[in-house]
C-alpha cells in the first residue's frame, strides 16, 4: 500500500494537469492499493468538481470501489495527533488533510507517500524521519 495525497489523486485522474504523465508513471512504483484519509479524498473530490464536474468525481470513485484506493479510518489518538501537527506547523500552515496523512503514517509506520506537495519534504514523523515522496523530487 501507499499513502497517496489529493494532487496525485487529482493528476491520476485529469490528463490535463500539469502532472499526469508524471503521476501515472508514479504508479508503476507504487505498491497498491492506494491509501488516503478522509479530508484527502474530500478535497480531490472538491477540486476535481472545479475542473471537470461529475465525469472527474465519477472516477475517482471508480479507484476506491475498485479496491485500488482505500479511504483509511482514523483512530481517536490519530485524530488528536492531526490536531497538535497543525499547530506544530502553523507557520506553513499545515492543513487537515496533510495532518490526517502525516499522523496516519506515524500511526502505521508508514514513510512512502504519493504527493505533489513539497511540505512532505518538511513534515517530520516521530523519531525525525522523513517521508519519501513519489514522485520524487
């Protein structure tokens, strides 16, 4: 499984975004099934609406009734964890999506991640470790 970040979900899907070709290439060294949080899912959902309508959504949804991407359940002290991370980074700042993904991986023991967002080169899971992002940057 991989962590797996709205833009990719996004990119994946629009073969007019900037990273398409990029991200699909990305999929070859994933390991499947993709994995992401709620508020993850909820904010592609919201900018594929914004840049092609129903068709976009349509899709994504394809992914996750497919079993190709699973919307992980947060547990409470991850939930908590998502709230102290946004405070940690408020200078960026840090938003609930990115929160929920960095304490999910903390949680999981998970460093990979699917992202176009180069916070992920900042985000630091317990013990200091860095994610590794595909693509990479």
């Amino acid at each position: 499984m991989t962590l797996t970040d709205a833009g990719p979900l996004i990119a994946i899907i629009d073969a007019d975004e900037p990273d398409h070709a990029a991200c699909l290439e990305a999929l070859d060294e994933a390991a499947l099934p993709l994995v992401t949080t709620w508020p993850a899912f909820t904010e592609a959902m919201y900018l594929l609406a914004r840049a092609g309508g129903i068709h976009g959504q349509r899709a994504l949804w394809r992914l996750v009734q497919t079993d190709r991407l699973v919307i992980a359940d947060l547990s409470r002290s991850a939930l908590e964890r998502s709230a102290r991370l946004m405070d940690q980074y408020a200078d960026r700042p840090m938003d609930l999506a990115d929160a929920t993904l960095v304490a999910y991986a903390d949680e999981h023991g998970h460093r990979t991640i699917l992202t176009l967002d180069a916070d992920f080169d900042i985000y630091r899971l317990r013990g200091r470790q860095r994610f590794e992002t595909i693509p990479a940057r």
